[in-house]
C-alpha cells in the first residue's frame, strides 16, 4: 500500500508537544507539510486539545492553525454509534479477561479506546507514542498505529 492511499490521524500528546517544544513543532510541521493530503484530525482529538486550553487566544490559536483547517478540508473523523457501543464491549472485556477496574478507567484511556475504535472504521492509521495504551487496546479490536513519524516514502 503506498502512503498516498494511506489516512493518518495524530494523537493529542503530538499536537500537544508540537505547541510546547519547537522541536517537536518543527517535526509536526514536517508532518503537515509531507503528509497533508492524507492527514485527518479526529473529534476526539480536538476535544482533548480543546479541553487543555487555558487562554482565549490559545483557543482562538488552536481554532485557526488547527482545528478549522482540517474542518474547512472535510477531514474530520467521528466515532459512530457502532464506535461507542464497541467501546463498552470492549471495556467489559477488558474488565473479564484483564480485571480492569471500570470506575477506575481514566477519561483518557477511554478516550483512547474511541480513537482507536474510530481509526479502524475511517480507515486511519494513528500516529502516537502512546505505545503501551494502544498495544493494550490492540490486544482486544485490531487497527493499525504508527510511532512518530512514519516516513515520507513510508507505505505502512
């Protein structure tokens, strides 16, 4: 498969990075500039961005370099109904076979479970360098992830 027919979705940490450090900026902008055609941002991703922002213009920031471009590209993904009613299966599985603790799951790693699930049904693979989180969800609903950052001649 070659990287053209390829869709990525960037996990939050990565965004999150990027504003914080210049070179992970510098390495996310690589990304935008190489992979633009076939970059997607997920719901679930700009929730979390948008949850951490602590200043109006921050917001404004992110609504302008970030969140509006890929809406104005139509290249948003949503998790559909099938998406939230696999999670909850998935999650008591978790509990069955792991002995997950459901009150105890943190916002993110259900969070998580919605982005992973998600990328499965939009044909996504995520970039993350959540590896641990995600090889867990994969034990349990097969989708394709990635560490940063797949390579401009990368078919997957």
């Amino acid at each position: 498969m070659t990287r053209s027919s390829r869709k990525y979705v960037l996990d939050t940490q990565l965004f999150i990075q990027g504003f914080r450090e210049r070179a992970a900026n510098e390495a996310l902008q690589h990304f935008h500039h190489v992979f633009a055609p076939f970059e997607y941002l997920s719901v679930i991703v700009a929730q979390e961005l948008r949850a951490g922002i602590q200043r109006p213009q921050d917001r404004r920031a992110l609504e302008r370099h970030v969140l509006n471009i890929f809406e104005r590209a139509n290249r948003v993904i949503t998790p559909s109904a099938d998406a939230w009613y696999r999670s909850g299966d998935l999650l008591a599985e978790m509990r069955r076979k792991e002995g997950l603790e459901i009150a105890r799951v943190s916002k993110a790693f259900a969070n998580d479970i919605f982005l992973a699930l998600s990328c499965r049904e939009a044909g996504c693979v995520l970039v993350t360098d959540n590896e641990r989180d995600f090889q867990r969800i994969r034990r349990f609903v097969a989708f394709e992830f990635t560490k940063p950052w797949p390579g401009e001649d990368s078919g997957g």
